[in-house]
C-alpha cells in the first residue's frame, strides 16, 4: 500500500500563472501552502505590482520572480533568479495556469486568423509547458508533479473559444507526450480541465457569461466551480495521494463534461 495522507510539509511549488485574487492559480497557491508547501511563484511582468499587493497573503518565505514564456531568454531568467535566492532548491510542484491570446483570434472568424497570433497562442498557452519543464528538468525533484490547465472546447466546439479551443488541444497533447517521456524517471504531469470561472483570462473570453448560466442549469451538479474546487483537485494531482495518475486530463467542472442534450433543451 501507498501513502493515504496528502504530505505536502516542506516541499516546494513552483508557481505559473497568478495575476489576481481571482486567478486559478492563486486558491492553488492558498491551497498547496494550507497543506506545508513553500511557493515559487513566476509572475509576467506586467502584474507585478498586483503581485506585490498580493504577497502578504501568501506565507512569508514565498519567493516571486518575473517571467514572460513568451520570450525564451525570460524562463531561463526566471530559473537563473530562483537558483541565486535558493541555491540547489528543487521543485516537487509545477503548477503550469499560464493561457492567452491575441483579441484579434477572438473577434475574426478562426479561418482568417493570420500566422502572427495563432503562434502566439500556441507558444504561450501550449508550448510554454514544454519550455518550462525543458529549462525546469534539472530542478525536479525526485518524483515531481507537473499540473496544468486546460478546458473542454480542446475536444468539442465552444462558441467563441475560438484559437484557445486548439491551443488547448496541443497543451493536452503535449501533457501526454512530456509525461511519456518523464514518467520512466518517476514525474508525473497531469492537466485539470476546470469548468468556466469568472477571471481576468475569462473576461476576454466573448459571451463568457452565457457560458456559466448554461453551465449551471445543465451540469450534474447544477453549479459552476469555483477556483477552490480547482485548487483541491490540483492539492490532490501535487500530493502521493495521486501517485499512481500521470498523463491525465481530469474534469473538474460539476460533471458538465459527460453530458450531452442540455437539460433545458425543452424549455
Ligand atoms: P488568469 O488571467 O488569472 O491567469 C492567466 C495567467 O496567464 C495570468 O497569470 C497571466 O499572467 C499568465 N500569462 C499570460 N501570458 C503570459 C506570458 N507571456 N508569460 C507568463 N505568464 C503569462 O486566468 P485563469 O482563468 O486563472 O487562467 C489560468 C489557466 O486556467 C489558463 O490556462 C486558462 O486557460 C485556464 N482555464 C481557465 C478557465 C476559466 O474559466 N477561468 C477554465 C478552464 C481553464
């Protein structure tokens, strides 16, 4: 038999993707450190003073370090800068909640989105998470693992998702091939595909509120998630509770994904 309890005491997470109180990755934050994790986070430069207001409500030895994946030499940075404050430190927890595209992809019809933005989509939402486990590698711990976020419209169409609906496709592609090639050496890396959530992301998302009202008259559970029921998913894919699950997309989203006829279709 494995470990049953979460053990989370005295590891460390590096943290991708916090730009507000209501971002995703700021409950896993509250959540992996409630459980005894330190956290590294890497914020974009452009929310560095939100970060900085945020700071004194994550634990004290938190430790935040600029990074920008859209620009190669800023991860390599952003490893360079966490070693001098922490030399020899190694992650056990990647968390990867970094999504964006050009408004351009979201307010033309997909078929006439020039190259410019669709690389840049991909490079930022989907590739980003093989350029930081690629720069990451020698900075894992034994047994790490990486979490990121994805959403459904990857594998079904969602009105006005648009370009993110195939960044997504690839960042679950690369989930099962990073974790093919990883998981000999005993790092998992799995992504939680979250049900929609009011965020700064989101609200560039078109009709983004007609989402969650559909959502929440027709999923299971009859609710939208909320950051937090993300967060204890994510706690759960970072702790040996999880060990034997790798190469994974796990709904967490009020069971909106195993439906088919909305219930309201009569109505
Ligand atoms: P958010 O806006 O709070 O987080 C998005 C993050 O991406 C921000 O922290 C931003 O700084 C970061 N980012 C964007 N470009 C970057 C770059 N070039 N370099 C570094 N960081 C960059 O919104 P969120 O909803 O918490 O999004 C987190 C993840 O969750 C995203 O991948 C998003 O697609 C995914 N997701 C969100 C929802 C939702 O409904 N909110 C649903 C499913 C999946």
């Amino acid at each position: 038999m494995g470990d049953t309890i979460l053990k989370l005491d005295g590891k460390t997470a590096l943290v991708f993707g916090v730009a507000s109180e209501e971002s995703i990755a700021y409950a896993i934050c509250k959540s992996l450190s409630s459980a005894g994790c330190n956290l590294v986070l890497g914020f974009q430069p452009r929310f560095r003073s939100r970060i900085q207001q945020l700071l004194p409500t994550l634990p004290k030895n938190t430790q935040i370090h600029p990074i920008d994946v859209n620009k190669p030499d800023s991860i390599s940075n952003f490893y360079k800068s966490w070693q001098a404050e922490s030399p020899g430190q190694k992650a056990n927890i990647v968390i990867h909640a970094i999504g964006f595209a050009p408004r351009e992809a979201f307010d033309r019809n997909l078929l006439f989105v020039d190259s410019d933005p669709i690389d840049t989509a991909l490079r930022i939402s989907a590739h980003s998470l093989q350029s930081i486990l690629r720069s990451g590698l020698p900075h894992l711990a034994p047994e790490s693992s990486t979490i990121t976020l994805t959403y459904a419209a990857s594998t079904r169409h969602v009105p006005s998702y648009g370009l993110m609906s195939i960044a997504k496709a690839a960042l679950e592609a690369w989930v099962r091939e990073i974790a093919a090639r990883l998981g000999p050496d005993g790092h998992r890396v799995n992504a939680i595909s979250a049900g929609p959530i009011k965020t700064l992301a989101a609200s560039g998302i078109p009709g983004f509120e007609g989402i969650l009202d559909h959502v929440e008259r027709n999923s299971p559970l009859r609710r939208n998630v909320d950051q937090m029921d993300v967060a204890g998913a994510a706690t759960w894919l970072a702790s040996p509770l999880s060990s034997g699950v790798t190469a994974q997309v796990i709904h967490v989203d009020g069971g909106y994904s195993s439906t088919m006829v909305p219930e309201d279709v009569n109505r």
